[in-house]
C-alpha cells in the first residue's frame, strides 16, 4: 500500500501542481512557453513602470509561481513521509531476514536503497520548492529568456545589467525595481541557508546517533552493523554536502548584486 502510494504521490507531483495553482483567481497558464512568454512581457513592463510594486500582470505571475511552488513542496513532502516510512519498514525486514534465503534477502536490500535514494531526491525536491515559495518573484528570474539578443526584452535585459553592475560602486542610485530584485534575491538564497543548516544538523544528529548505535551492537550481528554504518556514512556526506551548499549560499546573501548580474548574464 505504501509503494502504491508513493507512485499515485510521484505522479501527482508532475500533474497535479499546475493545476493546483491555477485553481484560484487569474488562472495558470496553458504550458511553459506560456508562462515564460507572459512573463518576459510582465517583466519589462515592471521594469518601466519604475515602482517598486510589483505591476498587476507581473503580480498575476508571481501569484501563480507560489501556488505552484507550495503544492508542489506539500505533495514532496508527503511522499518523503511515505518513503521514509516504507524504507524503514523495509530495513528493519531485512535485519531480521535472518532465517530466509539469500534471494529474498538481497531482494530486501535492494528495496531498501531504491526506496532511500527517491527519499533523498525528494528531501531536495521539498527544500527547492520551499525555496521557490517564499522568494517566487526571485525564483522566477531563473526562467527570464535572458538570452534574448533583440528586441524589447533584450534592451530590458541590458538596462538591468548596466544597473547591477552600477549598484557596486558608490554613489549610483538603484532604481525601485531592481532594490526589490536584489532583496528577494538574497531572501531565496537566505531560506535555503535556513533550511540547509536545519538539515545539516538532523543529519549531523543522525551520523551521531548511527555511528553510536553501531559501536554498541555486538560483532555477531554483522547485517545490522553493516547497514548502520552504511547509513551512517550516508549522512556523514550528505551533512558535509550540505554544509558546502550552505556556505555557497551564505556568499550570495552577503552580497547578491553579482550572483545576480551572473544569472542575467547567463544567456550571453
């Protein structure tokens, strides 16, 4: 029932969020082009306008980038629940998996890392999307057709270049929207400083608590110790990958304006 679960979750995950978001005032948007489309227009109508809020079809975006972004992380969430739930259930099977055969053991196993390695990827699926829910406006510069090379959006593109790389030096004053850019820019990258040192420090917790549990089971039951220290080992990584990401981010929080002068330079 779990596994059955999991993939009506999996498939949900890819379905049903477009149409979760779009479920409310202003509708969604027929597919990507769509969204990248009306976004590009909503933008460089923003950037005219000279405000620091947000116009109203720029608005009608961003809205819709965080519903989509909440359902999203709700729907990862809850099948991060149902694959933790059924990997442990599957390893502690096969720790006591003892009296039966070789295949039915190996068969246990195997189950088990294919069940953790989803869990893993949808413990970073939740952390983007809680990412992309409370900095949307920022989370969706990523999809800006930056590399535009004529036109409206192009000259748009330039401006915002030229200003950014004006913000460095002293004495230049930052138009609204671009202080609102900057700021929300730096606000996704401080959630993910959040919410990276909170994992960081579960599985900090985990290692410590694996590799203590390991120390005091006896060395007759090998199977156990084996899998709590693979699992220790797992998080030991996973925590020092974290911490990297963490300080990456922290960089970009200190001073956003260059990382992200770098994202509207991608395309060029």
């Amino acid at each position: 029932m779990l596994a059955a679960f999991a993939v009506v979750l999996a498939a949900a995950f890819v379905v049903a969020p477009g149409t979760l978001a779009a479920s409310r005032p202003g509708g969604g948007f027929a597919d990507q082009f769509s969204l990248v489309e009306t976004l590009g227009k909503a933008f460089v109508e923003y950037w005219r306008s000279g405000d620091r809020d947000l116009s109203p079809s720029l608005e009608r975006v961003v809205d819709y980038w965080f519903r989509y972004h909440v359902a999203k992380a709700v729907i990862a969430a809850i099948l991060l629940i149902v694959l933790v739930v059924l990997g442990v259930l599957l390893w502690r099977a096969f720790l006591r998996a003892g009296a039966l055969g070789a295949g039915r053991r190996a068969a246990l196993a195997s189950a088990g890392v294919l069940v953790t390695m989803p869990a893993l990827f949808s413990l970073m699926v939740v952390m983007a999307n809680v990412q992309g829910a409370v900095a949307p406006f920022a989370s969706l510069l990523s999809l800006l057709p930056v590399g535009a090379s004529d036109g409206v959006l192009a000259d748009t593109f330039d401006q915002v270049r030229q200003r950014l790389a004006e913000s460095a030096a002293a004495g230049h004053r930052t138009p609204p929207a671009l202080e609102v850019m900057i700021s929300d820019y730096a606000l996704y990258h401080v959630t993910l400083v959040v919410i990276g040192s909170i994992v960081a420090v579960v599985l900090i917790g985990m290692s410590i608590v694996l590799w203590r549990r390991s120390a005091r089971t006896g060395s007759s039951d090998r199977r156990t110790r084996r899998v709590l220290r693979s699992f220790g080992v797992l998080s030991t990584v996973l925590s020092l990958i974290m911490i990297v990401v963490v300080a990456a981010n922290m960089t970009n929080v200190a001073d956003p304006a260059p990382a992200l002068l770098a994202l509207f330079d991608g395309g060029r």
